[in-house]
C-alpha cells in the first residue's frame, strides 16, 4: 500500500449517522439541562421559550436514540471486547503517558473507544425507557407516581453519565491528533492508522 494514499476509516453514510446522532444528543442535552435546574432554565430560550422545550425533550429523545441504533448497528461488531482490550485496560498508565508501544494491537477501536460505546448502549437505551415512564401527557399517567418518580431520578442519573461520558470522547478526539480527520473527511493516513489502530491497519492492507 502506498503511504501516500490515505485509508478510508468511514464511509459517507458512518460520517452522517454519526453527526446526526451527535447533533441530536447536543440538543436533547441541552434541552434537558435547561428542565433540570432554575439556574439553567435560560438554556430554554434556544428553543421558543419552557414549554416548547418539555415539548421537543422527549422528541429529541426518540430521536437521537433511532439514530444511535443505526449508528450502533453498523459498530457493535467492531467493539466487541475481547483478551486483548482487557490487557489495554490493565495497562492504563502506559495509555495515559501515551506509550503505545507498549500497549496491545488495536483493531479498528481501542478499549477505552468500546467501552465508552457499550456505556453509550445502555445508557440510550436506559434513558428511553426510564424518559417514557414520565413522558407527560401520553405516558406517565399510566405508571405509579412512586415509580414515575424513581425514573425521573434514574433518567437525570444515566443523562449526566452519558454527559460526562461524550465530554471525555471529544477530548480524546482531541488529544489523539487526525482523530477529527477520519469523521469529517473520513479518511485517515497509513502512519496514524499504524500507530493507533495497527491490527486494523494490517487487515485493511491484506484486504487491499
């Protein structure tokens, strides 16, 4: 392969799946914040005003979570854990002072990337099912308030997990340059792919 030509990591439909998915999980956050506490009500007024926000929460919602079943469709084969990720992981200190020489092989996404999307996938799936419990006028009133209430509790719990979770991925989109490349152009070099996704890389040459 020449080093030259850079190597397809996404195609066009992975890229879109993923912004839309990510365009949606930013307005659902923010809506949800502005629900969340007086102090961030104002984060209501990007979207018409209080009501109009508690009105698109939930659509934005079931939104985001058909997009991320698309999006997760296309990758849960490739974030399948196995011995390999688990040695990554107990090597967290050499990932953290970037020593990657010393880490395992990487197929197309290290431990951390699938961990963070198997913390994604249940807690899409947990914030759906605990946001329709309380999804007033349609849905809550067929469920105990007790109930309705320890799910308003679990739904803001999940929600500042997969916050938290979504900064901490951009950040290391950010750390681990030419990361942003391969979702907006999606493609990436054969030295970024060597040296971060080697065992990837090496199967994507034999395949030609």
């Amino acid at each position: 392969m020449d080093p030259k030509v850079p190597i397809v990591r996404y195609s066009d439909g992975e890229r879109i799946n993923h912004w839309t998915v990510a365009i949606l999980f930013v307005l659902v956050a923010i809506s949800g914040l502005s629900l969340f506490h007086p102090a961030l009500f104002w984060l209501s007024s990007l979207f018409g005003g209080g009501p109009w926000t508690r009105i698109l929460h939930p659509f934005f919602g079931v939104a985001v979570f058909v997009s991320f079943v698309a999006e997760m469709s296309r990758f849960w084969r490739d974030n399948r854990i196995e011995a390999h990720d688990r040695q990554w992981l107990r090597q967290w200190r050499d990932v953290l002072a970037n020593r990657e020489d010393k880490l395992p092989e990487v197929g197309r996404y290290n431990a951390g990337q699938k961990v963070l999307f198997w913390v994604m996938v249940v807690g899409m799936f947990a914030l759906l099912v605990t946001g329709i419990m309380f999804w007033r006028p349609w849905f809550a009133y067929s469920f105990p308030i007790g109930l309705v209430r320890l799910a308003s509790l679990l739904h803001a719990a999940v929600a500042a997990i997969l916050i938290v979770a979504i900064i901490v991925h951009v950040y290391a989109a950010i750390w681990t340059k030419g990361s942003f490349r391969a979702m907006i152009r999606g493609t990436v070099s054969l030295r970024w792919a060597m040296k971060h996704h080697r065992a990837w890389t090496q199967e994507k040459i034999k395949q030609g």
